[in-house]
C-alpha cells in the first residue's frame, strides 16, 4: 500500500488517467545473485527496500550490477547491448537469480544467459515459457544517460519508446504491432522481387492500413496522457513551469479507408523507390519545448530533465494500468542537473514509494538520507559501504 503523499504525487501527475491508485503496490528486488554476468564473477546482494545508491570509480561496475536488474525484467540490455557482451569474458554462460516481492507474493526468478545468445527462464525454479509477460509482473522504468537520444535526430527512437510504452501498457498492442511489422517485410519483399502486380499488394496494403489506423490512434492516446504527466513532472523538478509538446505527424490519414487509397495513389512512388514509404514505421515525432524543436533548443541539462520527466511519467503510467509500481533504475541520473534540480528530483523520488537504484561516482551526489542504503563497487565486487 503507498503512503498517502506518494499518492497524491502519483495523482498529481497523473490526475488525467483512469485507475484505482489503492490497489498500486511496489515491486521489489529483495535479493540479486550473479555469476559470469559482465565484470561480476560472483556476488549476491540483499538491495534494501526504497533507495539504493551504488558508488565507485569510473568502470568499477555500477552500470552492470543495475543493466543485469533491466535484463532480468526486459529481456534486453538498456544500454544496447548484445546478449554475448553481457557474459564475463572467458567464460561459457551468465547466471541471474533474484528473489522479488511481487504482487504474487515472494517469487524466485533465475536467467540463464548462453553465448549463442540463447535465454533461459525459471519461475520457483520451474523453466518458464512466460516471458512476455514480465513487463507486467516484474516492470523497471529505466533512465540511463544513452536515453539523451530521445532528444535526438532520430525520430525512431521516439516512436520506439511509445510503441514500448504501449505494448508495457496493453498487451494487445503487441499483436497490432508485430502484425504491422510483418506485413510491411512482405509488401517491401514484394518490392524487392520485382513483384508489381497489384493483385498482389492490395492484400497487404489492406492490412497495413487497418494496422495502422490502429497504431496512430493508440500513439496519439498515449501521447494525450502522457505529455500532461511528463509536464507535472517538470513543473515538480523545475522552478518555472516549461511548455512541452510532443509533436507527431502520421504518414497515412487515421482512418483505414483514406490511408488504403493513399496507398493506391502512392503505389508508383514506392515502385520506384523499391519500399513501403508511408505507415506508422516512418511518421514524424519530435519534441517541442516552448514552441521550438527541442533538439537544436534544448541545454544538455534541460533536456535531461525532459527525458527524466518523460521515464518518470511512463512510471506513473504502467503504475496505474498494472497496479504495480515498477522498481526504477537510474543510471548516472545527477549529472548535468543544477544543484537545485537534483535536490528536487531527490525530494519527488522520496515521495515515490517505490524501490529505487541509483548509480554515481560519489554517494555524496546523492542528497537523500532517509530509507537509504550504500554499496561500493570495484571490480565488479559488491561491499556496504
Ligand atoms: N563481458 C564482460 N566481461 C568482462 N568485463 C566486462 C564485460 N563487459 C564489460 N566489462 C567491464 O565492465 C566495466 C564497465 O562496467 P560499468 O559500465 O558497470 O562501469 P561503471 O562503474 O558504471 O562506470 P562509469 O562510472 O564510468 O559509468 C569495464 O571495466 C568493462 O571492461
Ligand atoms: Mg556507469
């Protein structure tokens, strides 16, 4: 159950979404046992219940004791990485363990990492086939400095984190998704054997366009809920209260008929360009920031606190459909932030009632005191500090 002033944090900053904040419980990492994973050859350790600040020198391993926390719940390494980078050199495979407090009850979770890249999952030490559905039983919100390229030029990456968002959201939007990205292969196959006849296209250009409507009204549905949250949030980190919009502009028209004949008329364009040129796959998405294109306008610290304002909103966001606070992971949060920024990020997360785990090089950074529990690193090696 939340303390009463988180709850009002949480309403605060998410007033406009629907769902029972009272049912919302955090989740919890109670213990974490690695071998072979990055520079850890072996360590176990107890993370205490709200924050933990992990401190060391500049590659000590503080980013890898966390990432193994983000591979645990996503499947994937937040920093990008492929699966064979995340097993310590020299040795055949990475082992995982942890113990969560879930909504379940207390759960033992274990991952095996093989060099092909191969994954492997236990449940109570049964093998587990269930993965998909860790988002919403184990979810971690990540901030970590590579999320700068949110900010970016690539469009993509926007784009992806909604379509992430959603599918953490609503499982269905996976579905939608998947079908979307494998229609769009088959068309662009199509193109790439030569293969004009129409006969052949309009399948998929139907298909396309049904799955599209659907992606651009869930993107923009997101994007409605979101973008209020993400500006509580930087009126909470910031003195000044800062106009934030995220721009997205579809490539088809919404509805599925208007975007199937956008197809017909475009079909010789994308003839000749030998691909599918319009969808959901290439729709513009950009921030804004008191009217002006964020990438060119933003400081490197005000652009942070977008991207930690927008992680700390997707937070609110799968809190409330899942009734699950995720466990938050923060990579070198603090720097670029101003004194007064970081003394305020510190204040709302205290406010959060959920288990938090901050990298820095200095713990001192870290101005929070209450519920708060150290660790060194170096070399890999976990010590209380
Ligand atoms: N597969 C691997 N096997 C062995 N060592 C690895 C592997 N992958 C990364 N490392 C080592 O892990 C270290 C980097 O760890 P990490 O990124 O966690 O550092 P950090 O403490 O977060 O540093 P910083 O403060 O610079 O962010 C490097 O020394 C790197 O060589
Ligand atoms: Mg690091």
């Amino acid at each position: 159950m939340l303390k009463p002033e988180s709850e009002r944090f949480l309403l605060n900053i998410g007033a406009h979404l629907t769902g029972e904040l009272q049912d919302v419980e955090p989740v919890r990492v109670l213990g974490v046992h690695l071998k072979h994973f990055r520079n850890i050859s072996l360590g176990t350790w107890f993370p205490g219940e709200a924050f933990n600040v992990l401190s060391g020198a500049n590659g000590s391993g503080k980013t890898n004791w966390i990432e193994a926390l983000g591979v645990m719940s996503m499947r994937r390494s937040f920093r990008a990485a492929p699966r064979a980078d995340w097993i310590q050199a020299g040795a055949p495979l990475a082992e995982l363990s942890f113990k969560l407090k879930l909504r379940e009850g207390i759960k033992r979770l274990d991952l095996q990492i093989r060099a092909a890249g191969k994954i492997e999952y236990a449940f109570e030490g049964v093998r587990w086939h269930k993965e998909a559905s860790l988002p919403y039983l184990f979810p971690v919100e990540v901030f970590h400095p590579g999320d700068a390229a949110l900010i970016g030029d690539a469009d993509s990456i926007r784009r992806d984190f909604l379509d992430t968002l959603l599918v953490s959201i609503d499982p269905s939007f996976s579905r939608i998704h998947q079908r979307y990205q494998k229609t769009l292969a088959s068309r662009n196959r199509l193109f790439r054997l030569g293969r004009y006849e129409r006969v052949l296209h309009r399948p998929y250009e139907r298909l396309l366009a049904e799955s599209a409507s659907l992606i651009i009204a869930a993107r923009e549905g997101l994007i409605r809920n979101l973008i209020p949250t993400v500006q509580a949030v930087i009126a909470e980190l910031h003195a000044e209260p800062v106009e934030v919009r995220l721009c997205y502009v579809p490539t088809l028209p919404k509805d599925s008929e208007a975007a199937l004949k956008t197809y017909e008329q475009s079909f010789n364009d994308e003839k000749r360009l030998g691909f599918t040129r319009k969808g959901p796959h290439a729709d513009r998405c950009y921030f804004e920031l008191a009217g002006r294109g964020a990438r060119y306008q933003a400081s490197a610290g005000q652009a942070r606190m977008l991207v930690l304002a927008l992680k700390l909103a997707a937070f609110a966001l799968r809190a409330r459909a899942h009734g699950r606070l995720p466990v938050l992971l923060l990579d070198d949060v603090t720097s670029e932030l101003d004194e007064r920024k970081r003394q305020r990020l510190f204040e709302v997360l205290a406010r959060l009632e959920c288990q938090v785990f901050i990298t820095t090089t200095h713990p001192s950074y870290i101005q929070v005191s209450a519920q708060r529990a150290d660790v060194h690193v170096a070399h890999g090696v976990l010590a209380p500090l």
